[in-house]
C-alpha cells in the first residue's frame, strides 16, 4: 500500500522480494483457531503469522496458494484478528471482502 516497510521504512523489494502479511478475521476463524490452540498476542487481538500446518487446520491452504500466484510467487503470511478495525488499526492496510 506504502511502498515502503511499515517497521523499518525501506522500499518495498528492495534487495528482496517481499512478502504480503493478511489479516483474516471474523467469528469462525478466531473460534477455530483458538479452538485449535493456536496463540493470540498483543492482549488476544491477534494471532502471530500462521505456520504452514495453521494454515492447513484453518482451512487457508488454497486461499494461500492461490494469492502467492495471484502475486507471482510471493509469499503469504496469514494472521488472525478478533475483527478488521483492529487488523486496521495495527498497520496501513487494504480493506477487502472475500
């Protein structure tokens, strides 16, 4: 969205491909993950990026795939966020329903 790293400032893909970080969240999924005992931080409100085997309890497996390809390749990381306004509030982001 910034071209440029929120944490250090440094344009995007510069002397790496960079990656995209997604927040999903909703009812379902934060029960599912905490169901599945996976960790929520920063006071519960969201989970730290997905590893590969959360992905796939979560169901995200070919959301993922899909969305690297969608990106020629990059990767994907997913996090869980009790809801979007603080999956908003964390970082700049990109609003989108699908």
């Amino acid at each position: 969205m910034t071209g440029r790293s929120h944490d250090k400032g440094t344009p995007f893909d510069e002397g790496r491909t960079s990656d995209y970080d997604i927040a999903v969240s909703g009812d379902s999924v934060v029960d599912a993950a905490r169901a599945r005992g996976i960790e929520f931080r920063s006071s519960g409100r969201n989970t730290p990026p997905l590893s590969d085997d959360q992905v796939a309890e979560l169901g995200l497996t070919e959301l993922r795939d899909r969305l690297s390809a969608q990106a020629g390749g990059r990767n994907i990381n997913f996090m869980v966020y009790r809801n979007m306004d603080e999956a908003l509030a964390a970082k700049p982001s990109i609003r989108n329903w699908f």
